[in-house]
C-alpha cells in the first residue's frame, strides 16, 4: 500500500517536471516578461498610493522615495 503511494507519487513529480520542460523558451520568456510587468505595476501603484497618502506634508518624497527608488531601478535594470 505504501508503496504504490511512494510509487504513485514519484509518477506525479515525474509529470510535473516534464510538462515545465515541454515549454519553449519564447513561452518561458513571455511568462517571465508578464510577471516583470505585473511587479512593475504594483511597485507604481504602491508608489503612486504613498504620494497620495502622504499629498501636501513637506516631506513626502522622504516617505516615499524607497518606491520611487525600487520603481526606477526595476525599470531600468528590465530594460
């Protein structure tokens, strides 16, 4: 009984594994550029709601200059 679960689950990991090696590279490079693209966006958005949270006080690009900071390097570094 055991061993046929053992067996039964190694098949599974086997299946797995081959149905990520069937990908091309072009699918595996789109999947990748639409992840980067996702990350892009929330690192604006999260950017975007810091100046809003933070609109009129004096120091507002202190506050959110980690995000202004992560946004532009991310850009830059997927360019």
């Amino acid at each position: 009984m055991v061993r046929t679960f053992l067996v039964m689950v190694m098949m599974a990991f086997f299946v797995v594994g081959l149905v990520g090696c069937g990908a091309s590279p072009e699918t595996r490079k789109a999947e990748a550029d639409a992840e980067i693209s996702e990350q892009k966006v929330k690192l604006m958005k999260m950017y975007s709601e810091c100046l809003e949270k933070y609109e009129g006080q004096k120091d507002v690009s202190e506050k959110c200059a980690s995000y202004k900071e992560a946004s532009e390097a991310f850009i830059h570094k997927s360019q």
